[in-house]
C-alpha cells in the first residue's frame, strides 16, 4: 500500500486543535479510561501519593482520574487546546495538577516515581528521535521508577492493514484512508471529521516498529521490561492484539 498524499513531519505540532479534541472526548467512553486508569494504578509500582507524569496528556483524561485517586500529577503537552481544556476540567472538578505546555522531547522536571505515554501517542518521531524519547523518558524517572506505554501502531497490532476505515458516533463520523511507506515503514494518513455539523481535513502519520523494536530501544535506554499486555484487563499481548500497553521500569 502506497500513499498519494504527503503527511508533514511536524503535523502533531498543529493537529490536536479544539476539533480534534473534542472529537476525542466524544469518541472515548469514560468506561475505557477508567479501565486504562485501573491498569496504570495496578501496574505503575507506586501507590499515592506518589508523583506521575502524564505525557502527553491531551485534555487529561487520565491526569484527572489519578488525581482523583490521590496522586500527585504533572500533565505535558504540546497542544495549547490540550492544555486549555485539562486545566479547566481539573479547575472545575478542584484537583491541583500541574498543566504544563511542552514537547515530549524537551520536558524538564524532577524526577517522577511514574511515567505514563497513553492514548496511541507512540510513533509520532522517527525511530532515532524515538529513541532520543525514551532516553528522555528515562531522564524523568527516578531509579526503579516505572513506565507505561499504550500504542496501537505496533507492527503487531496494525498489519496487515486496511486501505481505509469508517467510524460513527453520536454527532459526527471520522473517516480515514492509509498509505504505507514501506522504506520507511511509515503509516500516512488522511481522514475527514464530520463533527457538529461541521467538516475538518486532517493529515496525521506515525511511524511503525514492532514490539521487539521497542524492547530494545526501551533496553538501551535503561529499562527492564516488567510486562506486555494486550489490553487494559491484563490479557498478554500477541498478535492481533489491539493494542500493546508496554510495563518497564528504570533500572537502579
């Protein structure tokens, strides 16, 4: 599968506008974060008040749960419209956590007990600036301290791959048509959002490495892989699995 059409590689510095954002949290039950927050609380090692970093954390989805279960939170992304909506969300519901506008590559902060990467956010940089992540990730976690990855572009996950994919929910629809660079093994997507009435274009890719990719990045950065699970009720992953939710932890 081939691509006709040509994604920027800076597109996620401008995609995540207040559309898309809201398009997110109409599309994501709250059943489904709470199972991603009963994961992460199973598995992050540490129990509250511990510190966790949510990154990205988009409108905070999580970041919110985890407060709410005593946690002390810090919340980064690169999206203002992200940053906006979570710390009125967190206002709204009196939870002190700190919103902070940033890219992932460049956080600075003192290091957390836990690290959470969720929401598919995983692939967005090449493989070499992916690696510079997860040293980056490393760099924000105390000895021992653990991280959570959540992507559904694992090679595992996604291929083979349809040519394109409709989905509908109450509002609106989201439609995307992929191309596969295979050179690069580089996912390319376009996709139309039909929301309120209105209709936004969008162009978005992610780079796809397989699990063992991963393991091996992770592992030059510093980390002991503690679990692979193939979704938020612990089942392990295999392929076909929808989606990896990667456990590792900094070694001491």
């Amino acid at each position: 599968m081939t691509s006709h059409f040509s994604v920027p590689s800076d597109w996620y510095e401008t995609f995540f506008t207040g559309p898309v954002l809201r398009f997110w949290d109409t599309v994501v039950p709250p059943a489904a974060t709470e199972a991603d927050v009963a994961f992460i609380t199973r598995h992050i090692g540490c129990r509250p008040p511990s510190s966790i970093l949510d990154v990205p954390c988009g409108t905070g989805r999580h970041a919110l749960l985890l407060a709410q279960a005593g946690f002390t939170v810090t919340g980064f992304d690169l999206s203002a419209h992200g940053i906006e909506r979570a710390r009125s969300k967190a206002q709204a519901q009196g939870l002190a956590i700190q919103f902070q506008q940033a890219n992932m590559l460049e956080i600075y902060a003192a290091p957390a007990d836990g690290l959470i990467c969720m929401g598919n956010s995983l692939g967005y940089f090449e493989p070499a600036l992916t690696q510079r992540l997860f040293g980056k990730f490393a760099s924000l976690l105390r000895p021992g301290g653990r991280l959570i990855i959540d992507t559904g572009v694992c090679a595992e996950t996604l291929l083979p791959l349809a040519p394109s994919r409709r989905h509908e929910f109450p509002g609106g629809s989201y439609e995307q048509e992929f191309g596969y660079d295979t050179a690069r093994s580089m996912l390319e997507t376009r996709a139309q959002l039909t929301l309120e009435g209105e209709r936004h274009e969008l162009l978005y890719r992610h780079f796809v490495m397989t699990s063992g990719e991963l393991v091996r990045m992770l592992g030059a950065a510093g980390f002991g892989i503690v679990g692979m699970f193939g979704d938020a009720q612990d089942a392990p992953f295999k392929p076909g699995s929808s989606r990896l939710l990667l456990v590792a932890q900094r070694e001491e």
